[in-house]
C-alpha cells in the first residue's frame, strides 16, 4: 500500500504546473497579421496544387508540357517582337532627304 502511495507522489512531481503551463501558452500566443496572411497564402498555394492534379491526375510530364507550351510561346512572341522591329530599319537604303 506504501508503494501506491510513492507512485502517486512520484508522478505528481514529474507533472509540470499548470501556471508554468499557462505562462508557455501566453508567451506563443502572439501571432502577427503577416504570419497569418503569410499562412493562408500557402494554404492558397496547397489548394491549387491539389486542383491541379485532380484535374490532370498524377501525370507530372502534363504539368512539364504546360510549362514547356508556355516557354515556347514566349520565345515565339519574342522573336516576332524582333522580327518586326528589325524590318522598319534598313541600313541598306540610301537616306532620303526631306524637300
């Protein structure tokens, strides 16, 4: 009967106070408004994700075909951007005056 009661006793004192429980909780409850938005933001990013490959399944070459139509489209635009401003200019034709 004295070793139930050492027990209890032994892990009543392991047991951390509740007022250094309560000071703990206190300290960490300060959480600013950009940890906050910051949170959601990548919870946002998550979802997307998530939308992304239920829409397409696990298929990452999709994903890599996307990026790459992107890629492509973009150096397409370039070039032509280019190609126009590259033919208003002829430094092959003889200056004219204006009359």
């Amino acid at each position: 009967m004295s070793d139930n009661k050492d027990k209890r006793k032994q892990a009543q004192d392991d047991d951390v106070s509740a007022s250094h429980q309560k000071k703990a909780r206190e300290e960490g409850s300060a959480v600013t408004d950009e940890e906050v938005e910051e949170f959601y933001a990548i919870l946002r990013r998550i979802n997307t994700a998530v939308k992304y490959f239920k829409r397409y399944g696990d298929d990452v070459a999709a994903l890599e075909k996307d990026i790459m139509k992107e890629v492509k489209e973009a150096t397409r635009n370039e070039k032509e951007e280019n190609m126009e401003e590259n033919l208003s200019l002829d430094l092959n034709i003889t200056p004219q005056t204006p009359t």
